[in-house]
C-alpha cells in the first residue's frame, strides 16, 4: 500500500474519531469549525498533492481520484452511507441541507485555509449521499497555462458580441472563460460582471471592476440575472451556462445591445451549437433567432482535453468558427451543414476544425495518433490530415 493509500485507508476512521455523528443536518455554522473542517481535509490535501482535478465519493467504493483525466483508486477502503453523510453534510450551510433535501441535489463551492477553492455537487444514487468534488486551481489562468491559441485573445479586443464555449463536462470552458475575463480585466478599463453557479475564480479589481453573482445566493437564477444586469451599466457579461430559452433570449439581447457576452453550452462542435440554441425555441420564432444569431454571434470555441503523449497532463484541441460575413450568412440562410466547410477552409480568419487541431497536436507531439483518433469525430478525415503530416 502506498503512502496515500495509507493515509487515505485512515479518512473514514479518523472521522469515526473525530466528528460526531450528523444528527438533522448541519448548523448554520456547518463547515466553519474545526472539527468539521478536519474530516475532509486529508483527503483535499491528498487530492491536490497528486494534482487531481476530482475526487468522487461514492457509497460501495472507494475513494476515488481523477488525475489527467483517467479514475484513479485513492483507497481500497470501501465508504458507507453513514461515512458520506458523515464527510458531506458538515460541508452546508441549513439551506443548502434544505436544497438537498428537496431537489436531492446541491452545487456549492467552498474554500480551505491553506487548500484552495473547490466546487461540490451533493447529490442522492440508489438513496444515498454522494458527491464529485472538484479542485479549482490557486492561480487565475491565463491563455499561455492553458496552451491555448494567440487567436483567442484577439477575440476579446471586441467590445460587443456573443463568444461561446462549448465541450462535454470537465473539458475546461470554465478556465477558459476565466482565462478570457483575466485577460480583459489586466488589458482594459470595463465593467465586468458574471453569473455563476456556483462562483469559481475569484476576480479581483485590476483595471477592471469586476461583480461575480452567484445562482441561489445573490440571485434565483441565470435567466432573472441576466435581466438584471442589464440594468447595471456592464461592459462586458460572463454567464456561466445558458441552461433555458429565456436565459438564450436575454443573452443574444444584450450581445445585441452593446455588451461582450462569454457563456456555454455543452456541445461538441459550432454546427451543434447552432442546432441547439435553435431547437430550443419555438419553431415559429427560429428564423427570428436565426437573424438575431447572425448578428450577434462573434465566435464559438468547442474544446475538449486530451491526454500528453507521456500521460503526464493534457492539452485542448479546440475548433475555432469565427462568425465572418460568410459564416453568418449560412446561420441566417439556415444552412448549419455548411459551417463545418467553412471552418476548414477559413484558416485566414483563425478558424481550426476540431480534426485539425488534433492532427496538428500529433504533429508538435504532444498527443499521440492513437489518442487523436480516439478523441476524433471524423476518423476517416483524420487520418487523411495525419497521413499528409506523416
């Protein structure tokens, strides 16, 4: 056994030790107190100790890490309903207990004095506690951390429009945006505010003045903040997700109306994205969107993270569709099919098909062929573009 399975086998223990059983949920000083805070900090230490991005806790199973993105055993020893309520619960404040208990779900984010940020789903399998806990990084990102193109800076120097990232779960939007706001409020005098749920990179004023709102804490919802903020004097909106039609709406009219607009969508490419905001409106009011879109819409990136040819780290492959006059007449002419064309042609413009930043991430050698085909959707135009590098 390794020395963090060792320390690990010890967490449930030394909780049995330690913090006295959850009776009725926590108190409204939950996670405040030592004693409670002690129970789950090995295990945060041990995480960030091995540059884990997650840690999964799961009743039957033990705990478990994500490291460059592969689930990694922490401990063979095997948690208990009883251990998770114990781990969990003293992390909520009564009214998060209340959110759990009535929508059997909870996204929060939590801080630890010499640990970092970290963001927690609490949720009910087969009706017990578990919970993903993810690590957020010390330091804010920047382009250059993240291995992320010059060309995404250069999309920021605009000062109204829609830029959106897109991905499945965990492929790094949120760094990405964050990275992008970063940038903004080092270079430029703005009015920044985000909408998040829940608030993960901490902002401080630079040049900028930058409010971060928090869903279920400063205000009900994305939608009813977006509507607000728009009576708020801002320069520039981050919206974390675009979760409903009317948060959509009031996206594209404050990307219309003056205002940088960042948010996300968890799609896999820019003719995806197009289909989605699309079909989440009524039929009758698409072609209106559709004109709205062509007008708004500045850039969409899709990424997903891959791993290092050593598995030491991963790197982003991205698509890139910059929304050109010819881009925009084919999101107002309702042919999304043609998009993915013009992508791998527009190289001149800063676009990059998702094929050919995997193909291109083989030849730098940072990834490996094998890898880039796994991650591929068009195997078949792949493996013309690596045959052409080979």
């Amino acid at each position: 056994m390794s020395e963090y399975e060792s320390d690990l086998s010890q967490l449930v223990y030394e909780l049995n030790r330690s913090v006295p059983a959850a009776k009725g949920g926590p108190s409204e000083e939950a996670g405040v107190g030592i004693d409670k805070k002690s129970a789950l900090d090995p295990l945060l230490a041990q995480a960030a100790e091995r540059k884990a991005s997650d840690i999964i806790l799961v009743v039957g199973s033990g705990v478990t890490l994500r490291v460059n993105g592969v689930l990694t055993p922490a401990t063979g020893k095997v948690l208990t309903p009883e251990d998770l309520r114990r781990l969990l619960l003293p992390l909520l404040t009564s009214e998060q207990t209340k959110e759990l208990e009535s929508r059997r779900v909870v996204d929060f984010s939590f801080m630890r004095g010499g640990l970092g940020r970290f963001r927690a789903n609490i949720h009910y399998q087969r009706g017990t506690l578990a919970a993903s806990i993810r690590l957020l990084p010390g330091q804010m990102p920047t382009l250059e951390s993240l291995h992320l193109p010059a060309i995404l800076g250069q999309l920021i120097e605009r000062r109204q429009g829609l830029i959106l990232l897109t991905g499945p779960t965990g492929c790094g939007k949120t760094s990405t945006m964050a990275a992008l706001i970063n940038l903004i409020n080092a270079k430029r005098r703005e009015h920044i505010i985000t909408i998040e749920d829940p608030v993960e990179y901490q902002h401080p004023n630079r040049n900028s003045i930058v409010e971060q709102i928090e869903v279920g804490y400063d205000t009900p919802g994305f939608s009813n903040a977006v509507r607000a903020v728009l009576r708020q004097n801002p320069d520039v909106i981050l919206i974390g997700e675009m979760r409903d039609t009317e948060t959509m709406a009031a996206a594209l009219t404050a990307a219309e109306t003056g205002h940088l607009v960042f948010s996300s969508l968890h799609t896999n490419d820019a003719a995806q994205t197009m289909s989605r905001l699309l079909d989440s409106f009524p039929a009758s009011n698409q072609a209106q969107i559709r004109q709205q879109l062509s007008l708004a819409l500045l850039a969409v990136i899709a990424q997903q993270l891959v791993p290092s040819i050593d598995q030491a780290g991963r790197y982003p492959a991205l698509e890139i569709m910059v929304a050109t006059t010819a881009i925009r007449n084919l999101v107002r002419t309702a042919q999304d099919h043609q998009i993915r064309s013009q992508i791998s042609t527009g190289s001149a413009d800063g676009m990059i098909t998702m094929d050919q930043s995997l193909a291109e991430l083989v030849r730098l050698r940072r990834i490996s062929r094998e890898t880039a085909l796994a991650h591929c959707y068009h195997p078949d135009e792949l493996r013309s573009l690596l045959n052409r590098t080979a």
